[in-house]
C-alpha cells in the first residue's frame, strides 16, 4: 500500500494524464475515423481509394512505429514545437481512426440494400434515407465494436510511456530511479495492471448495457 | 453500382461526384505537398541523410534485427494459439472448478495491456528473485495476451455452431472430447479463421512493443540509427516501417489464400454453390430477397 500512499502526486498525475490521451485522442480518432469511413463508402473512386490506402498503411504499421514517426520525427521538420503529450495524443489518434473507420464501414455494411431500396422506392430524399431508415440501423449495430476500439485505445495509452510521456507505466521508472520514493517495480506495475483492469471492467459493463439498450428487435 | 447510400448517379449525381473527387484530389495534394515542403526545408532528402543505408554491414544489422523479431513473433503465435485452445476449451468445460478460474485468467490477460504486462515480466519479475531475457518477457507477454483473446474468439467460433452440430456428434456415440476435437473445433477454426489471422497481425505488431523493454529488435535498430551522423530519424522510421507493412500485408494476404484454399477443400463441397456466377450470396450487391428466394430452392439439407 506504501506504493499507492507514498506516491499519491505520481498516481494522480499518471492517471490523468492515461485519461488526457484517451479522451482526446477517442476524439481526434472518432472525427478523423468519420471523415475517413465516409470516403471509403463514398460514391467518388478516387476517395474510396484514398481512404483504402490510408487505413491499409496505417493499419499494418505497429502503433510504437506511429508514435516514433510523431514524437521523434515531428521535431525534424522545424515546426512549431509541440510537447511530447500533444504528439502522442495526435499518434494515437491517427492510429486508432483507422479502426474507427473500418468499424463505421462494416456498420453501414450491415445495413440490408434492400431498406435503402425500399426507402428510395416509397419516394424519400437522400437526407431522410440517411437519418430514418439507413443511420438509425447502423448505428445500433457499430456501437458494440466501437465500444472495442475504445477498449484498445485506452489500453495503447501505456504506449505513450515508453516516449517520454508520464502516463500510467511511466510510474515504475519513475520511482525505481528515486531513492526516496517507496514500491518495488512489481508492486507499482502491479497496481498499474489492476487500475486497467478496473477502468477496462467499466468499459465493458458500459459496453453491455448499451448494448442491451439499443438491440434490434427483429 | 449501387449501395444502401447511393442509387446509381444521374447526371447531377455525376458531376456532384466530380466536384467531390476535386477537392479530395486537391486536399490530399495539399498534405502531401506541404509534408513534401518541410522536408525539403529541413534537407531530408539530402544524401548525407540517407548515407547509412548505403553501407552493407547496416543492411546485414537491419537483416539480423527483423530476425529477432519473426523470432519473438513466430514463437509467441505459436505458443498464443495453444493457449487459445487451452483456454477457449476449458472455459466451455462442464465442471465449474474449471470454468470459473479459466474465466477469470482470460478476462484478466485481456484486460491487462501488453506493454504493462511486459513490464511486469522484465522490470518486476526480478523483484521476486527471477529476471529474464526480454526476449521472453515478449514471447511470454504476447502469449498471454494474444492467448486470451484468440480463446474468445474460438469460444464464440464455437456457440455460433447449430445446436444439433453437438446433438448429433453425441448421438453417433462419440464422447466430449470426440465431439469437441472432431466436430466443434474443425468448424469453429474455420468459421474463424479471418479472426485468427486479425489477431495475428496484431501480434506481429505487438512485437514493436519489446522495442520499448529493450528487446533488440526492429524499432530499436531504428532508434540506434536515427542517432547516427546526420540524425536521420525520419528516414530510419520510413525503411522499417515499410517492412513491417510489407510483412503485415504478406500475413493478410497469405491469410486471404489460406481461406479461399480451405473454403475450396471438398469436406465442404456441399456448402459451395454449384454455379458461383449466379449465386447472389457471393456477391455483394445482390439483395436479400433475391438470397432468400435462392435458399429456398436449395435443398433442404444445405447447412446454408
């Protein structure tokens, strides 16, 4: 316990700072993702193959790679310096819009041809195709895998650890490298481990329960 | 072509597209042209920047590197697949002294993210007396968690299966372990073989990971080089990142054939249709009534 009350400002700032990434780099991905799932279902070729190509390099490239390309590689351009957290947030955003798109694809894919059809043949414009028949179905659908996604990238925030960023398992070095500051490295990494498992079980269990609130009667 | 968006484009529609595809064009143009721009700026394209590459003993390291890392990635999937299968099976048991423990095991190394869990193996695990190579702390630490996630996908391969799949295996006689080997799993694997491969993948780029416990493997020769003469960051992530997409693309593509081989194997002859050219359920566009209408007249032992 002298882990967790010998270092409470460490833990604090940890666990923030997992939290910072995760909020804002959901919300770069959920936007980019959107922009990006739209191309790829678009009517225009040359979007759809934007899209393709995008998700297809980013997908197959490790996220540890991402954050290497954002972290180190920024500063080499002489931009506008940014801090490491930034960076790391836009990595990890980068990343996980990839599968934020594949999911909303899927989703849209799920969604029988034949209700569209139906809903053009009755006589509705594009607009009330979209918002009353085809997005209320696919969004049902998306939400349990995007809940997934969401997991993953709160679980890729340790990542961020390893450049530099205080977040979550930075703690261990953090602390092995003082003299004053109580905890083994197991201990603390430990704790790490259950304060995932802790925020992941609550994910699920909002998971679940959305789910079962927005199933398709059928 | 049409989709649950979009019908066939009219001539408004066509030019609408038009415009559209413009200002991708011009937007996607714009971004590489002003990454193109800093680069240039910042002489990345120089050839003191892209020097190392051109000495043979860098190539020979790079070729070691990757070594080490289809070394970690081989063994870890291996080992993660029989996990997979431990777990998945033991979490279907009939005893509950079983079921509970496996469970639990599963829902925790999945929880538990693989960098943490790396952490724990190589900076903790000395803690207790026993320190290992980070080249165990990887395969270990990828073990588990690849492990635990490919069960849940065999578990599900497996409950997707019609009841009478298992019915019928224990009226023929057969026992649990007959009907779980015999008939549940061939099927189960099969169902969820593009799963199986996904998770793979994520393996393979999980083992980046190790870069960061100091497993001596691509992402680490990156870092070595990018602080070499002329620093060249940019251009060590660009080489390895292009070889790991390649090796990523050749698992998906070799994963691709993998299924159109095993969808072809005659013990599933009855599932393939006769006339693939007419058949609507390989072909997306096809609506669902025309599906319907085509299962109906298929025979009514047809599993499909």
């Amino acid at each position: 316990m002298d882990a967790i009350f010998g270092n409470l400002d460490l833990w604090r700032e940890g666990i923030s700072l997992t939290l910072l990434v995760f909020f804002f780099g959901g919300l770069i991905a959920l936007v980019l993702g959107t922009i990006i799932g739209a191309m790829r279902v678009s009517p225009v070729p040359i979007a759809r193959a934007v899209g393709t190509l995008y998700v297809n390099l980013v997908r197959n490239t490790p996220l540890t790679l991402v954050f290497f390309f954002f972290v180190f590689g920024y500063s080499a351009l002489a931009l506008p310096g940014l801090s490491n957290t930034v960076l790391g947030i836009l990595a990890i955003g980068t990343y996980t819009a990839t599968y934020v798109a594949e999911t909303l694809r899927a989703g849209i894919n799920t969604v029988p041809v034949g209700q569209a059809e139906a809903a053009r043949a009755i006589g509705l414009p594009f607009g009330q195709v979209m918002t009353q028949v085809v997005l209320p179905q696919a969004f049902r659908s998306v939400v349990p895998p995007m809940m997934s996604v969401l997991i993953a990238l709160l679980k890729n925030t340790t990542v961020a650890a390893g450049f530099s960023i205080t977040a979550l398992p930075a703690l261990q070095s953090t602390i092995s490298n003082s003299h004053s500051r109580p905890g083994s490295p197991m201990e603390v990494l430990l704790w790490v481990a259950a304060i995932f498992v802790v925020l992941v079980m609550l994910l699920t269990w909002l998971q679940r329960s959305l789910e079962n609130r927005w199933r398709i009667a059928r | 072509m049409t989709s649950v968006l979009y019908d066939v484009p009219g001539p408004k529609a066509r030019r609408r597209n038009l415009l559209l595809a413009i200002v991708t064009v011009v937007v996607v143009v714009a971004v590489i042209g002003f990454v193109l721009w800093r680069f240039s700026l910042t002489n990345q394209f120089s050839a003191a920047k892209w020097n190392v590459f051109t000495y043979t003993a860098v190539w020979a390291s790079i070729g070691e590197m990757l070594l080490n890392t289809l070394k970690a990635f081989a063994l870890a999937a291996v080992l993660s697949l029989a996990l997979g299968f431990v777990l998945a099976i033991g979490r279907l048991s009939d005893h509950a002294w079983v079921r509970v423990p496996v469970t639990v095991i599963t829902e925790f190394f999945r929880a538990v993210p693989v960098l943490v869990m790396m952490m724990i193996l190589y900076y903790g695990m000395p803690t207790l007396g026993v320190s290992m190579e980070p080249y165990w702390a990887v395969v270990l630490a990828l073990m588990l968690y690849n492990g635990s996630v490919l069960a849940e996908a065999l578990r599900a391969g497996i409950e997707s299966l019609p009841r009478g799949q298992k019915e019928a295996g224990f009226a023929i006689g057969l026992r649990k372990s007959g009907v779980m080997m015999l008939i549940l799993l061939p099927q189960a694997v099969r169902a969820m073989l593009p799963v199986i491969v996904a998770q793979l993948v994520v393996t393979m780029k999980d083992t980046a990971l190790g870069f960061l416990i100091t497993y001596k493997e691509l992402l680490y020769y990156a870092k070595l080089l990018a602080a070499q003469d002329g620093r060249p960051i940019l251009q060590a992530a660009f080489v390895i990142g292009g070889i790991y997409i390649v090796m990523c693309l050749l698992l998906s593509w070799f994963a691709g054939w993998l299924e159109k081989r095993t969808s072809r194997s005659p013990k599933v002859a009855g599932n393939v249709p006769d006339a693939p050219e007419e058949d609507p359920r390989l072909h997306p566009e096809s609506t669902v009534t025309e599906v319907i209408a085509m299962q109906k007249g298929a025979g009514k032992f047809n599993q499909n």
